[in-house]
C-alpha cells in the first residue's frame, strides 16, 4: 500500500522546543501548590521520582521512534508489534482524541490566563479564536509550528530561569526553615502512609512530564531522524526535570506550608514576595504561553494521530489529504472543530480526565510493544537500543500501572466508558465495511443497468459495440443498448410518421445484423431502441431518464470531422450536459485490445478512468500503464511525493494496484509532448483520457490537452468525463487550490 509521506522540515532546535515547551504546561503553576498540600517538601522528591520515571519512557520512545520513524507514535509500535487490530484501534483512536481534548482543555485555560491582562475578554470566543489561528499555522506548514515553539519556548526557559536565579540568590527567597516547615505533614505517620502520600503525589505530578512524546508522534517530520529523535527527547525531558525540580523547590521554599497548600497561584504567590514589581506579570505570561505551547503541541499530535489513522484505513481515507504544503489539513480541520464544539458545549473539564487516564493507557501498550518488538524482529535495525533492556520497557508499563492505582476514579470510570465506546465502534465499523466490501464485489460481478450507445449510425456502431462488449462481459446483468434516434419537425403529417418507422425498423435491423454477433460472441446482451425527437440530444437526455438505468453513455465519433468543428455539435452537447458519465469513443481500430495506455493526473475522472480500465482489464491478455507527468523543475522529494499520490489514487479506487497494471511517473517539458511521445514509443491500441475542466468552454472541444492529443495521437482514444453535481465541481476546485 503507498503512503504519501509527510515532508521533513523540524531541525534538531525545533524538536527540542517542541518536547521541552509541550511539556512545560500551565500544571506546573497549579499542580505545585497541590502536590506541596500532599507531600509538603517532599513533593520535590516527588517530582525527580516522576522525572526518572518518565526517564525510561523517553528511552523507550527513543528506540521505537528512530526503529519507525513515521508519524502515529505508539499507534505505529502496538500495530508494528500486535498487528492491525483492535488493540492498534484503540490505542491510536485514545491517543488521537485525547490530545484533541487537551488542545481544547488548553485553548479554554489561555482564555483564563488572558483575563489577568484583559479581564474582559469573553472565554469561549477567545478560545475557539486561538484554537482556529494555530489551526490556520499548522496547514500553512510544520516549520511554522516549530518556529512559534522555539519563541514561545525561549520566553518560558527565559522566565522560569530567572524566577529559579532571583528565587534562589536574593534574601526575601528560598529560605530553608520555610521548605522544612511542611515536613510536620509526616510526624506521626506510619511508614505506609508517608509511602501512600508520596505515590499519590507522583500520579498528582505524572501527567506533567506528558509532552516529550509529541516528538515521537511527529517522528515523520523531523530532519536526521536517527539523531535528533533520540536528543529531543532526552534533552526535553532533563530539561523539564530540572525546571520543575528547582521551580518547586524556590516555591515551597519561600511560601509557607500553611499558605502554600492546595493554592492554584503559588508561583504568582512567591514571584510576589521575591520579585514583587516584574515577577507577578511576568509568571502571569508565562502562564499564557505555557497553555498556548499546550495547544500547539497537542493540536500536532492530534493531527497526526487523525492522519495516521486515515492513512491505515482505520478511520476515513479523507483525514489523510494532504495541502500543498503537505500537512494533513483535514485532519487538522478535524481536530479544530472537535475542540472547538467541545470548548463550546462545555465538556472541557469533563473530557480532561481521558487526557490523563488514557495516556497511562496508551503508554502502557506502548511500553509492551517494545517488549514485543524485540522478540519479534530481533534483528532490525535499531538506531537506538535502550540500555538494561527489558527493565526499562517493565519499569515504563509498571509505572503506568501504579500511577492508575493512584489516580482520580472518576478518570478511570471515565477512560472505562469511552474503551467501552470505541471496542463497540470499532466491531460496529469492522461489521459494516466487510459487508460493504462484500456487496461492493457482488455488484461488481453481477454489474446492472445498461451501456447505453447513442447517436449511432453504421460506421461507428462497430467499434463501439466491440468496445462495449469488452466492458459488459464480466458482468452478468449489464446490456449494450443501441439508441436510434427519428428527428422529426414540430407536427409530422400521418404520412411522414409512417415513413419514418418504416425507416427507423430497417435501420435497425441492419444495425442489429452487423453489431449482434460482435455482443453475443462475449455472452452480452444488446438490444435496440427508438426515440422520437426534435434533435439527437433531446433523445438522449429523455432515455437518461427513464426507469431502466443507464450504466454508462458512449458516444460515436463522427464519420466527419468536420461536425466536431460546429460551435453546437451533438457531441459536445451531450458531453457536457448529460448528468451522467459519458465516454467517446474514437476508433482507428483496437487490435485485440492488448496494451491500454491511461494518461493520470489524479483529477477528477480518474476514477472513471481507472474503472473503464479495471473492466477492460478483464481477459488476462490486457497489459495496462498508466503514466504520470510531472515538470522537470520538482526536487527528488517532491517527485517521490507525486509518485506516492498516484499511487495512493490507483490503490484508493482499485483497492491495491493490480498485477495488470505498469505505473510510470515522469517529468516532461509538457504533459502532451510527454504523452505524445509514450503513445509513439509503444504503440497502444487505446488510450483513455479524461476531458478537461475547459470542456465546458466554447473554445474547447474536450479540453486543451485533449485537443491537442486528438491532433496528434494515432491510436483509437477513449476520452471520459465522470459526471459531478455544479455544487461538488465547484468544492473540488477549491479543494485542488489548497492540495496543489
């Protein structure tokens, strides 16, 4: 299966600032003055535990991250590791939704913190406004992401470094008797119960060193994987220990125990008393930026979790378009608006409790996976190997476990629920797709409806019968049906009706005499059948409508070419009105119909083209290539992403590329000397061509290109337009803006 890959563009300073400032979020101002109300100064302690802990889940991801350097984070390792099952579901499926409930839970905590300066700032508008500008940042390109984390990341290490200097060197600072003070919380208390406080402090404290992993998730679009994966990760998380540890330590050593205890402002609070003029303000703006990191670094690991998603089939295909920019736009389109209808409807504090839960859960899967791995396929390549494996990968899954015994019930209940949710969805969505695939087959084999043949006249009913022959065999219910047509004037005499079908009943039976054996001899059906109207197209559009259905609508070229020269001809008419999709056909003769050349340009009649061609394809003497042109001026990665897309197309509308079928994607001065000169290299009995968008102007017959081509190309040609709504021509259009 191909995948278009995401483009490289993170440098080393990037992914730093990416894991080191996702980290660093608005829990360090709340969570300190929390855990301190637990622990008392041994909520220091508390927080260097978590730090080594979290130490050998960076090593972890470490490996598994250079191993498979894609985006999907522990999605990809538990698929790599358990295969493409449920368990990959939802361990990707509550990592994706997860992060997008902590970009809105963060969006609504940027609101708060904005009031400090501006009080009368509404909430949720502000919200959804943040979420939509990051939203806008992350589809105009990842380098515009990690560009706003390395300022936004500066300016905290910038804060917290000189709240740590001033906190610790001026005298109205730390102060040891203060830090000591809490230390009565532990007199008189059995050894177990001092062990229970200092556990629950470090689940209070765990989901703080949540954000390191972002890299991991993101591992597709950082430069030198190999290298800076692994420097990313450990250099953010040392340097998030080393923030927390000494910001808690200046904290718990300047406010004291009794004041300290269970306040959500204690930096603020000590910032007041050391550093009264800049310190209050400026801890206030890092509390902003620290929430805005938050939404970018979990909107980014959202985003590629929804692709990731997408692009394994698991959730729908769309998620996985790329702009041209190559972000997955929908995705992230997505996520924006899930968060904003969450911050909206005020589930916000709700749906936080899977933030935290579900990343025990998708760690704990996560850590397993490496144990898996390395059994699995011990001799892969592994840029990075964890040291004293397995200990790390058990310590990382045990950790996990124990943080859940100690964690908020309502959290589990909740992460129960929505495992329950998604295991239902998951069998609900497994049931419907193998019963739609099963259907799609049997409508395949069994086919329906009619290849309707119009405007026909003797010298061009053969080659379209033999055409249509070929499309019709392998189906067991579709008919070739010939449409005569009898232009009348507006009241025809008695005597002038009668002629006529005297006329219209020997034309057919000629017609029937030379076309019949062409259908019968490859089991189709063919009948043949008379319309009564003022002119040619009038006929075809009332048969397009009537109750037997129409398949598909072949045209006839005309015995001259001339008629094609008429500002109004019948073919172009028809091409561009009939709301159904409508093939002409010009015959110079198709030779057994062995080699069938398709022109792609991933527009939209590619998917009419490639089933012509799937049906076509039918006897095992068919060879089929379909080429792909490019201009010269692409890089090599440019070039390799086009070659993945039409590869991605050809899979997407034939399930897979067929053994029939050759891709060649190339560059050329231009798509027709390009086509031109693969047409007269190989000698193709018939190329199929979709039409061009300039086939509804009047200065076109089919399109530019196709005009050209007719001119030019000896071979017979098939040229296609797939019939499309006003309202979906014009979505596509925008759509092809954006990806292109």
């Amino acid at each position: 299966m191909a995948k278009r890959k995401l483009k490289r563009q993170l440098n080393l300073l990037h992914v730093i600032m990416l894991g080191t400032a996702g980290t660093i979020a608005a829990e360090i101002f709340v969570l300190t003055g929390h855990a301190a109300g637990i622990a008392g100064p041994d909520a220091v302690l508390a927080i260097i535990i978590g730090g080594v802990l979290s130490l050998s889940i960076a090593l972890n991801y470490c490996e598994l991250a250079t191993t498979y350097p894609v985006t999907g984070g522990a999605m990809t390792y538990v698929k790599e590791g358990f295969g493409n099952n449920i368990l990959m579901f939802l361990v990707g499926s509550l990592d994706g939704l997860s992060s997008t409930f902590y970009a809105a839970l963060s969006a609504v905590g940027f609101a708060y913190s904005l009031q400090v300066f501006f009080p009368f700032m509404p909430i949720i508008p502000v919200a959804l406004a943040v979420l939509f500008v990051v939203g806008a940042l992350h589809v105009r390109g990842i380098s515009q992401v990690g560009n706003l984390q390395i300022v936004l990341g500066a300016f905290l290490l910038i804060v917290f470094g000189l709240y740590v200097f001033l906190g610790l060197t001026r005298p109205e600072g730390f102060n040891r008797e203060v830090f000591v003070s809490g230390r009565i919380l532990f007199e008189n208390k059995s050894m177990w119960a001092n062990i229970g406080r200092m556990l629950t402090t470090i689940a209070l404290i765990y989901n703080a060193y949540v954000g390191f992993e972002v890299i991991a998730d993101d591992a597709e679009e950082i430069q030198k994987p190999r290298k800076n994966i692994p420097i990313g990760i450990l250099v953010s998380l040392g340097l998030t220990t080393l923030i927390y540890t000494l910001v808690s330590l200046v904290t718990i050593g300047v406010i004291p125990y009794t004041a300290l205890a269970g306040s959500e402002t204690a930096l603020t609070d000590a910032a007041s008393v050391f550093w009264p003029r800049l310190g209050v303000p400026l801890m206030a703006a890092a509390g902003i930026v620290a929430t805005l990191t938050s939404v970018n670094s979990a909107m980014l690991s959202a985003t590629r979790e929804t692709f990731t998603l997408s692009r394994d089939q698991v959730w729908p295909r769309s998620f996985a378009r790329l702009s041209r920019w190559r972000t997955p736009y929908v995705s992230i389109l997505f996520v924006v608006v899930i968060s904003g209808l969450i911050t909206i409807i005020g589930l916000v504090d709700f749906l936080s409790f899977i933030s935290s839960a579900g990343y025990m859960f998708v760690l704990f899967w996560a850590s397993l996976a490496m144990v898996r791995l390395r059994n699995k396929y011990p001799n892969l390549e592994r840029p990075f190997k964890v040291p004293f494996f397995p200990l790390t990968a058990y310590l990382a899954a045990g950790s996990g476990l124990l943080i859940v015994i100690f964690a908020n019930p309502q959290a589990l209940l909740f992460l129960g629920g929505v495992i329950l949710v998604l295991s239902v969805t998951y069998i609900i969505s497994t049931h419907f797709k193998r019963k739609a695939l099963v259907k799609t087959q049997l409508e395949e084999a069994i086919g329906g409806g009619r290849l309707l043949l119009a405007a026909i006249n003797p010298k061009t009913a053969v080659g379209l019968v033999e055409l249509a022959s070929r499309l019709a065999e392998h189906q067991e219910d579709t008919s070739i049906s010939l449409l005569s047509v009898i232009k009348v004037p507006a009241i025809p005499s008695e005597k002038e009706v009668l002629n006529l079908i005297q006329k219209s009943k020997s034309d057919r039976n000629k017609l029937l005499e030379i076309t019949a054996p062409i259908a019968l001899k490859r089991n189709v059906a063919i009948s043949t059948k008379t319309k009564v109207a003022k002119n040619v197209e009038s006929a075809i559009y009332q048969e397009l409508r009537s109750p037997n259905p129409v398949q598909l609508l072949m045209l006839g070229w005309p015995s001259l070419d001339t008629k094609l020269k008429i500002p109004h001809n019948i073919v172009k008419e028809v091409m561009v009105n009939a709301r159904k999709d409508v093939v002409v056909f010009r015959n110079r003769g198709i030779n057994g119909l062995n080699k069938i050349f398709l022109p792609i340009t991933g527009g939209p009649n590619t998917p009419l083209i490639l089933r012509l061609a799937n049906a076509l394809a039918y006897q095992p003497d068919v060879h089929v290539t379909a080429l792909h042109l490019m201009p010269e001026d692409l890089d090599s990665e440019q070039k390799e992403d086009t070659s993945l897309l039409i590869q991605e197309i050809i899979e997407e509308n034939l399930g897979g590329m067929p053994p029939w079928m050759e891709l060649k994607v190339r560059t050329a001065p231009s798509a027709s000397q390009g086509i031109y000169k693969e047409v007269k290299e190989n000698r193709y009995d018939l190329m199929i061509l979709g039409a061009g968008s300039e086939v509804f102007s009047h200065h076109y017959l089919f399109g530019a290109l196709a005009d050209i081509l007719i001119e030019e190309v000896e071979c017979s040609m098939l040229i296609v337009r797939r019939f499309q709504p006003e309202a979906a021509i014009w979505l596509q259009k925008r759509i092809r803006r954006l990806e292109v």
